[in-house]
C-alpha cells in the first residue's frame, strides 16, 4: 500500500474521502508541531539528518533514505493493508470477523488502552530532548533523531484512532497526548517508567534495549486485536520499533567492546583504571542494566489482573505470538506459574491463565532480553575478562506487583532492611556513577569520529561509509 505524500497529512487510508476527519486532524497538526518545538529535540530545526521515510508499508518499500530537516518531515498515518477475512484469534468472540468501527460494550477500554499506549510515544522524546547536545558520534545524533521522529509518527498513530473512531472523546484525549509531560509533577505521563530522565547515552541505550523492548511485546499484544484499525496499526509501528531495539542493543555492544579494548590495552580490570581511560567499567554497565531493567518490568503491571483478563477475553489485546501458541485460545481451564513473596522466600503459585496475561507478557520479555544479553557476553566472553553481565531476578527494585517494596536482591535472595543498605551501591547506579557517565557526555561532532566510550559501529546506515555525515548540523 503507497504512501500518499501530496496531502498535507501523509497516509494510505485514504483521509481525503473523510473531510470532517481530515479537518479535525489538520486542526490538531500545528498543536503537533508546538508541541515538537517546545519538547522535542533541543536546538535540532536547522539541522539536515539522513532520515528513513516509509514510503509505502509493503516488504520492500517502507523505507526511504534522505536528508530532512526534523520539522519538515512527513508524520502521517500508515496502516498495514487488511488482511481478507480476518477472524478474531481469541477470547469469547473467537471465530467471529474481526471489528471495523468500535463494539460499543468496549468503547471506554479501547479508547483507554489507545491513550495508553498513545501516551508513552511523545513522552520518550520528552525524556530524550537533551541528549543531541551530548552526542558520541554523528551517526549516534543520526539514529537518535531517527527514534524521535519514529517516536512522533507513533503518536500520530493512536491520535488517528482516536480521531476516526472516538468522536469528541477521541478528539479530547488527543489534545490530553499534547498537554502531559514527562516528569512533570501536575501533569506527568501515564506510566512510571516514562517519567525517568534519560540524561546521557548509556541510558539513552538502555531505554531502546530495554523500554522500547516493552513496547515491542506491548504492541505485538495489540496487533492481535479484534479491533483491526489498531491491530493493522501497530503491525506497522512494530515495523519502526525495530530500529529502535537496534540501535539499543548495538549501542550498549559498542560500549562494552570499547571497554574491553581498555581492558586488554592497560591489562587490567580495576574500574578506576577504566574510567580513567575514558571508558565505561563493567561494574557500572551492570548497575545501570539493573535499574533500567527493573523499572521496565513494573510497565506489565500486576502479575495477577482482571483488567488483563478482561482485555483477553473481549478480543482487544492478545498474548504475544498469539496465533502460533497452541492451545484453545479462551484460556478458561488453564493456569499459569505467578511469583509469590511470602516471607523471606520467593516460590510461585498457579493461577488462573486469563489473570495471570501480564505476567506471561513480562516472561516473554524477559526471555527475548535474555538473548540480548546473552548476545553482549560474547564480546565479554572472548576478552576472557572472567565478567559477565547479568539480568537481575524479576523480583528486584520492583515498586509494582507481588515485590511491590520489597528487598530482593539482584540474585533473588529476599533480604532485611540492613542488607539492602549494604548492597544498593554494588547494584544501582549511584550518585558517583552518574556523574562519572555525564563526565564523558561531551559531543562528538566531527565526522566519522567517535567518543572516548564507545566503538564505531561495524557498518553504516544504509550502506554509507562509516565516515558519512549523518547529520549537516547547522551554523
């Protein structure tokens, strides 16, 4: 399906046959872009940055290379194309066609979910504003604004279903997506994790392999919808959210195989010596994962919901992978394994599979951050450093949930109140961490060179030297 770009508002749902829906999103557009220049990323309008544009939402042509200013480019609404005869996968309404305009029983909960989800988009470009005066590299700026303007268009996603098929409502809420800000104390963001700042890059990293990662299961949850104007829109947003767990997952990598060139060049392991050189030591790459690791975990909520259940039941939002797991796809007789905390031990207990639909999201998620990490002790592995990077056990730092306030550590092992004291400096970064991390947050703007912390990448963007410039930064 191509992309109309002649119209003002770019999009393959053919907005112009609906003019009190195109008015209406013409009207919200100039609060959009108010919006952009007031919270988006910080002294970047003039600048020129090789961008990918989707230009249809086909295999081979969503993506197209050039160089935008970030105000001018092309936000618009892409749905991928609609599957014939699509049924509903799951829940009471199994079997039935799929829902083209809003079931009037679950009006409120779609719209809910849409705002939620809606909500985390504009609020990580919030959090991530000042990073591009910081840079490590000019491709780094580059994939940086690539995820801001992803970030944007995703926001321009749920607005359209909220516009198209919420009414005043709808309408309401999309200006609401405008108003919020990330960490605001009147008016912060919906959910917790967006309102933590992203103040340097190895953050910045951890935030796309980690957060974005939740919003990949997140939105793979989604696309199985019976709602099918939100499951085709976010199968195409999961298109986009790739790049972002990319540029996550390589960008810790290359800090990591810049500190084990540290390493091997001083022959020693001593974080001291490390960070003196202008690296980043292992120690502190392992506190930084726990705490970005364990925030994310709070976004899947309480291991045992009704509201998950409810959503499961009415077809709205599936588990991941939906249609290839096999079972009866209702979940009325089944179980599933949920954390319980009692006392100082941690064991599990059955419940039933509909409640417990959050906690097998966080496990599937769990498992795919596995595999990233699994994929970054290969570099440590064959330094033989004698350091791994680990995942932190589900239970620690939590402030949702069954470990809601508790003291578990990084291991599992629950613990009291003095050995929590002793032991949060070695697991979450601290005060020294965070200045000794902003110490190096100075910008690398010269092209195809790189910060102190981090390697270059091992190939460019679509296919251009690594000595390209990515961003013309302006005068």
């Amino acid at each position: 399906m191509a992309i109309d770009y002649s119209t003002k508002i770019p999009n393959n749902v053919d907005l112009a046959a609906n003019k009190t829906l195109q008015r209406a999103l013409e009207q919200w557009q100039p609060h959009y872009l108010d919006w952009w220049r007031e919270v988006g990323p910080e002294a970047s309008t003039a600048h020129e940055v090789y961008l990918r544009t989707a230009v249809s939402v086909d295999a081979k042509g969503w993506a197209h290379f050039g160089y935008v200013k970030m105000p001018d480019y092309r936000w618009g609404i892409f749905l991928t194309p609609p599957e014939p005869d699509r049924k509903i996968a799951f829940g009471t309404h199994r079997g039935q066609p799929v829902w083209n305009e809003v079931p009037g029983e679950y009006r409120s909960t779609l719209r809910r979910i849409i705002v939620t989800q809606g909500d985390t988009e504009p609020a990580s470009v919030e959090q991530q504003r000042a990073l591009g005066q910081t840079c490590p590299s000019l491709y780094d700026l580059r994939n940086l604004y690539q995820v801001n303007v992803e970030e944007g268009r995703h926001l321009w996603a749920m607005v359209y279903l909220l516009h198209a098929y919420f009414g005043r409502d709808g309408r309401e809420e999309g200006e609401a997506l405008l108003q919020r800000r990330s960490g605001d104390a009147d008016k912060p963001r919906i959910l917790g994790a967006f309102n933590e700042k992203t103040p340097d890059w190895l953050s910045f990293f951890m935030f796309t392999f980690l957060t974005d990662r939740d919003g990949k299961y997140q939105l793979a949850a989604l696309a199985e919808s019976g709602f099918d104007p939100l499951a085709r829109t976010t199968r195409f947003m999961l298109t986009e959210e790739a790049h972002h767990l990319f540029v996550g997952e390589s960008g810790v990598a290359r800090i990591i195989a810049r500190t084990l060139e540290v390493m091997k060049e001083l022959k020693t392991d001593d974080p001291g010596k490390v960070r003196a050189a202008g690296a980043i030591d292992l120690p502190t790459l392992q506190r930084y994962l726990n705490f970005h690791f364990s925030v994310t975990l709070d976004l899947y909520g309480s291991e045992v919901s009704s509201n998950a259940a409810s959503f499961y039941s009415a077809g709205l939002k599936g588990r991941f992978g939906e249609e290839k797991i096999a079972d009866d796809h209702l979940l009325a007789d089944s179980s599933y394994d949920v954390p319980r905390l009692d006392g100082t031990a941690i064991g599990v207990r059955h419940e039933k599979a509909q409640l417990a639909l959050n906690e097998r999201l966080r496990d599937d998620y769990i498992a795919d951050c596995q595999a990233g990490v699994d994929r970054w002790n290969k570099l440590v592995d064959k330094a033989q450093v004698g350091q791994r990077l680990t995942l932190p056990h589900k239970g620690f730092h939590r402030k949702i949930g069954a470990f809601a306030g508790a003291q578990v550590s990084p291991t599992g092992k629950v613990l009291t109140a003095p050995e929590w004291a002793a032991g949060e400096r070695q697991w979450l970064p601290t005060d020294d961490d965070h200045a000794f991390v902003q110490s190096l947050m100075k910008p690398v703007t010269a092209v195809g060179k790189y910060a102190s912390y981090i390697s270059p990448p091992r190939v460019g963007i679509d296919n251009q030297p690594l000595d390209f410039a990515y961003v013309r930064l302006s005068a």
